[in-house]
C-alpha cells in the first residue's frame, strides 16, 4: 500500500504506475479557492477530484490537469476513459459541481439578507449562469457584508460585450469597487483601457502609462492589485 503520508517526486510516481485513477463521482468544492492538488501541489484551487487506486492507503484530492493525464475508471467496475473522453468527461462534471455551489451560495444568502434586487440577480444567474456587471455589484455587495467568507471569483461575469462593458462603466464607484475583485486580470486591463475602471486605475489621457496600484478589503484582509493582479 502507498501512503498518502510522504508525498514528493517518488510518491507521485508511485501513485501514477499504481493503475488507474478510480473516481466514484465525489468532488471537493466550497465557495472559495481553499482546494490543493496531492500531486502537482498546486493551491488556491477551486475545486478537486476524490480519487484513490488499489494501492493507496486513502482518498486524495487531485487537480483536473493532473487527473486528465491519466486513465481513470468511473466506480470500482465501470468503464475506463483517457484522453479527450476523459477531458469532457472531467469538465462538465466539474462546471456541473461550481454552477450548483454558486446556486448554493446564492439561495444561502437570500435566506440572510433583505436587498430587495437580489432576486433579481438570483433569477438572472439561472438563466444565463453568468452575471451582468449590474447583477454582480448588487451579488457582491451583499457577498461583502453578509457571506465575506464566500470568494466572489466563484461567478463569472459577463465583460465581453459593449453593452456589457457600457453597463459597468455606469457603476458607481463604490459598485465597480464591488465587482472589481471578481473580475480576471485580462478583464481589469481591458477595462482600464477603455476608461471604464474605477477613477484610481483612470489613464491620463494621451499617454499609456502604467496604473497605480490599489487596495481593496475582501474577507477582512486588505489586497493590493493592479492592471495584472490575480482575479
């Protein structure tokens, strides 16, 4: 048996010839990026996969990058995948899994808080699985005050289009600030280019100089971030 105890370089070999992975559909998933992989190491996930083979000793939770490299079966007797069979099959499972704890967070806090617009950002999330800019400041308003511990990254919102765009340049500063947090860094940059970010991150106009950096409050602890922080 392979203990999950003296995980490095010959652990994770180990672990990889020990047959396939077998999966029997548990995955690990909060409202937060609090997850790491047993076997790249990797942090800050959103979510992993409850894995074992005939050899470990216990369940370990692997990254979907990592879990695609190999072979798995689905349940002590069911078929085996690899490749881009195993690729799909891991997606869906995992946007299934993070749509259904956004739902989870989203009828958690309706049930603690009284703004009478997030119904509406509620309904607006079930049909689209995405947030307008409009929806997300109501959505992480509320997240600040009354679920601080329930990262706002965990919804997408929607930046791709002018309208889009055009609905968050209308924000007020304080509801920018909101969404600012749950934005990608490709996002915020795109957004500072086009003038549309919050007045601190605003380009004198004619020059291209870099933005200054900020600071924001999540969860009680101060973060600072620029045009390429972390999203």
């Amino acid at each position: 048996m392979i203990s999950l105890s003296g995980r490095g370089p010959a652990w994770v070999a180990a672990a990889t010839q020990a047959g396939p992975w077998i999966f029997e559909g548990h995955l690990r998933a909060t409202g937060s990026f609090d997850q790491r992989c047993l076997m790249c190491g990797r942090q800050d996930l959103r979510l992993t996969f409850e894995v074992s083979t005939d050899t470990l000793e216990a369940i370990c939770d692997i990254c979907e990058n990592c879990l695609s490299k190999e072979a798995m079966v689905l349940g002590p007797q069911g078929p085996v995948l690899h490749g881009q069979e195993l690729r799909h099959h891991l997606r869906e499972m995992a946007v299934r899994v993070m749509q259904r704890t956004c739902r989870e967070v989203l009828r958690d806090l309706l049930a603690i808080t009284s703004d009478s617009r997030l119904p509406e950002a509620v309904v607006y999330f079930d049909r689209n699985a995405q947030l307008s800019p409009r929806h997300a400041a109501t959505l992480f308003l509320a997240l600040s005050s009354a679920r601080p511990d329930v990262d706002p990254r965990i919804f997408e919102v929607q930046m791709r289009s002018i309208e889009h765009r055009q609905e968050f340049g209308r924000l007020s500063e304080r509801e920018k600030l909101a969404v600012w947090p749950g934005l990608s860094p490709t996002v915020r940059k795109r957004l500072i280019a086009f003038g549309l970010a919050l007045k601190r991150y605003a380009q004198s106009q004619g020059t291209r100089t870099k933005p200054g950096r900020g600071q924001l409050v999540w969860n009680g602890a101060t973060s600072n971030f620029g045009a390429g922080a972390a999203g």
